[in-house]
C-alpha cells in the first residue's frame, strides 16, 4: 500500500495531502537517470585501465604468433643462406675448376649488393611484409639449392668421367725430346720461311731425323690422316673430346687412319718434309674449342718445373719457323 504523505498549512491552520508536481518527478527521473550514466561512464573506464580489451588480447596473441613465425624463418634463412653460399664457392672455386668448366654466372645466385638492398628493405617491412618478404626469400633459396643440384648432378657426370678427360687432354710431347733441344720454332708470330715476312705461327716445330715417330698426346679418334694442300702437307689430326684437338703435320708416313681410336703415346705416324716445309721436322698444334693455343703448356707429364722452364724459354725466342 502506498504510503500518503502530508504536511502542515500554516495558512490554512491544517493538515494537507503533500503532492509532487509531474515537472518535479520528471527532473528528479532525469536526474537519476544522469548520475548513474556517469556512475557507469566512470567505472568502466577505471576497468579498462586493468582489464584487456577482447581486441587487445586478439591483436597480442597475433603478434606473439607473428614474432615466433619470424624468428622460424629468420632461422632457416641464415641456415639456407650460409648453406647456399658454401656451396655456391665449392661449386665455382673448386669443382668446376677442376674440371675446366664454366663457373656458375653471379646473375644465377645472390650477390652482396642484393642482399644489401634486401636488408635494407627489411628494416622498413612491418611484422606482417617481414614474414612475407621472408617467405619469399625462402622460395628464392629453394630455387637456388634446386639450380645447385643440377649443377652438382652435372659435375657427378664429370666425376665419372675424370679418368677419360685427365686422358684426353694433351699431356707429353709429339716426338721424343729428353734432350730439349728439339724445338726448333715456338707459338706465336714468326718470320715465314718461304714469304721472308711475320705470320702468326699456330703451335711448335720439333725437328728431328726423317723417320722419328710422331706419338699422339692425349686419348682420342682420328679426325684427319692424309695429305693436306694448304701446307701441312702428311698430317693427321685428332679429336681427344672436351674441345681438345691436335694436329701434326708433315710427316713422311702416316700411320693411322681415320676414325682410328688412339691411345696417349701411341705412334700415329713419322716426321717428314712435305707440303710446305724446309726441313724434317713435326709441326704440332693444340686447339681449344676451335682455337689454337700454345702447346708449350701441355707437356706436364713429360717436364720437372726446370725442364718446362727452359723450354719455355727455347720457345719463346723470335726467330724463323720451319713452315
């Protein structure tokens, strides 16, 4: 039951009924309505200073998933990355030196200066570019190591044909020269026996009695045996593979025969004088992939350090060829 109010009328010397006007009850409903909305305003922003927003705890345990992903990767890519190099300067400095081939070209692989720009770039990613930038380098090194294995697949081939390349390539002499005191012209332009003017000359005159034998240097097949009307006259011309070629020219008797499969110190004919030439004699070249080079450092199997040096020396000097 309602409880009534009443209060006391000086004026009217009586007791009356106290009623409230409705503005008054309004302002007061208002009025309360106000100081619990601050009341409430007040305590939940003193309960965010200590409690976590849902947000916040969403976007923390992102950046701890993000930071441990970093660190993931950044291992493997220093691991990747160390790895490749080392076997980036095994493969160029050791291996493919080894067996005379191309080194890898620098465009192929990361050099220093890329990888510098690639830090730098790093520095200014956020969490989320870092670990995209970084997955993208992962890729780049899964190719590279890819490339590298073919590489390494290539030099296994050439691990297994060591013994046949170390056997073809030119290692001795064409004619015996215990003596060194054979060779009669050396590579290089010299005075032209016939025109009397300087002509580039293509190998190495051996002079020796008619009849000495002629051997071949290095394994291989017979590309050439017979005359020859530009000047080296009896010669024979072998393939040894790998871009290796030898000629020996003016022989007095041929003793092999094309296509003949020839062995290092077999005998493939016999110095002579024909075709263009002044005297007995063995001119001898060496071609590399088409193009002649000095024979004179192709004779390690036959020479000390001191013999090759005094042989480097006889051939070296200017004077007038034997063809």
């Amino acid at each position: 039951m309602k409880k009534v109010k009443y209060y006391y009328n000086t004026h009217t010397l009586r007791y009356e009924k106290l009623e409230v006007p409705f503005r008054v009850k309004l302002l007061r409903v208002f009025g309360f309505i106000a100081a619990a909305l601050v009341t409430a305003i007040i305590i939940v922003a003193i309960a965010f200073q200590y409690i976590e927003r849902p947000q916040e705890t969403l976007l923390k345990q992102q950046n701890k998933e993000l930071q441990q992903n970093y660190t993931i990767l950044r291992k493997q890519v220093d691991a990747l990355t160390a790895q490749m190099d080392e076997l980036s300067k095994r493969d160029n400095e050791v291996y493919r030196s080894v067996f005379e081939a191309d080194p890898i070209p620098d465009s192929a692989r990361l050099v220093a200066m890329e990888k510098n720009k690639e830090l730098a770039l790093l520095a200014t990613l956020s969490e989320n570019d870092m670990v995209a930038s970084m997955t993208q380098q992962l890729n780049t090194l899964s190719k590279r190591i890819a490339y590298q294995e073919k590489s390494y697949s290539e030099i296994a081939g050439m691990v297994k044909n060591k013994e046949r390349l170390l056997k073809a390539i030119p290692a001795i002499q064409p004619v015996s020269n215990k003596n060194l005191n054979r060779i009669a012209s050396g590579f290089g332009y010299r005075i032209d026996p016939v025109y009397k003017v300087t002509k580039f000359h293509a190998g190495l005159d051996f002079t020796a009695p008619q009849g000495t034998p002629i051997y071949a240097t290095a394994d291989g097949r017979v590309k050439e045996a017979g005359y020859n009307s530009s000047g080296y006259g009896n010669h024979v011309v072998i393939n040894h593979g790998y871009g290796y070629e030898t000629l020996y020219g003016h022989m007095v008797r041929i003793k092999a025969r094309a296509g003949q499969t020839i062995k290092r110190g077999e005998v493939i004919g016999y110095v002579g004088s024909t075709g263009k030439s002044t005297g007995p004699h063995c001119h001898y070249e060496v071609h590399k992939n088409g193009k002649p080079v000095d024979p004179i450092y192709f004779f390690y199997n036959d020479l000390s350090p001191e013999q090759f040096d005094r042989l480097l020396k006889v051939a070296a000097a200017a004077n007038q060829s034997l063809d």
